[in-house]
C-alpha cells in the first residue's frame, strides 16, 4: 500500500513540476517620502500569471537590508489579485526608520544614498497546488531624500 502512495505522490510532484507558474521580478525601488519617523521606499514588482483565471496574493514577505543588517522587514497581508493571463504591477512600500538610517551614516556618505538588498517573498494561491512562494532577490542602491 505504502508503494502506491509513493507512486501516486511521485506521478503527481512530476506532472505539478512541469505546470507554468508566475514569474516575478523586480523592476524598481526608489524613494517615495519622507514622515515624521521615517523614509519610505517602494519596490515595483511586475509578476506574469499565465492562468485563464485570477491568482491571489496571499501576502507578501520582505526584508530591506543595508551594510550587512536588516533595516526593515513585515509582511503585508492580502495585497490583491494577479490579472488573469496578463503582467500585474505590484507595489511593495518599505518603511525605514530615521534611527537606524541614522545608524548607517558611514554608507550613506557624501553621495547621500545606501546600498540595499531587498528580499521578497510572494505568496501566491496555485489552484490544486496550493499556496507557491515566488521568491525575489534585488540589489541596488538608492537615493535618500536631501536635508538641505
């Protein structure tokens, strides 16, 4: 009996593996305002859904790293649905604290802008599947907003 399990769960894993998925990537992250507390940043994904029917977003996990430490992190819960068989815009805000930008001051520097590396996990609902994490990696940098 465990042999046909086994045999069914192979059969299945390997016609799953050759199902098209979302692809996803991360097309910009730039500076977007300034708040009393805090800089905040938005990262543009663009993610493909080669379904005939909408995909949601589950949520979406990040982590915005700079000198070798996370700065900022969170989820955001439900943030929409992928159009079916189309490219979906996704924004993703980052909010960083003015504490630990200040903390960074020897990156930032006289070109008053910080290396980056932003982790994003997207989590999509795959029908039959299940829920499918996207995962996306960027690194960059960007441009702090000028005090004077």
């Amino acid at each position: 009996m465990s042999q046909l399990v086994n045999k069914a769960k192979n059969f299945v894993s390997d016609k799953i593996g050759d199902v098209a998925k979302p692809e996803a990537s991360v097309m910009d992250v730039d500076f977007k305002r300034v708040t009393m507390d805090s800089a905040e940043y938005l990262a543009k994904v663009s993610v493909h859904n080669p379904y005939s029917t909408p995909v949601p977003i589950c949520e979406i996990k990040y982590s915005f790293k700079s000198a070798n430490r996370e700065i900022a992190s969170g989820t955001i819960p439900d943030p929409g649905s992928l159009k079916a068989k189309d490219t979906t815009m996704v924004d993703v805000p980052v909010k960083v604290p003015y504490s630990i930008l200040m903390s960074l001051a020897k990156d930032i520097g006289a070109d008053w802008d910080i290396d980056y590396h932003l982790d994003l996990g997207l989590v999509i609902d795959l029908p039959v599947i299940g829920n499918f994490t996207i995962p996306l990696s960027q690194k960059g940098e960007v441009k702090l907003p000028s005090p004077f």
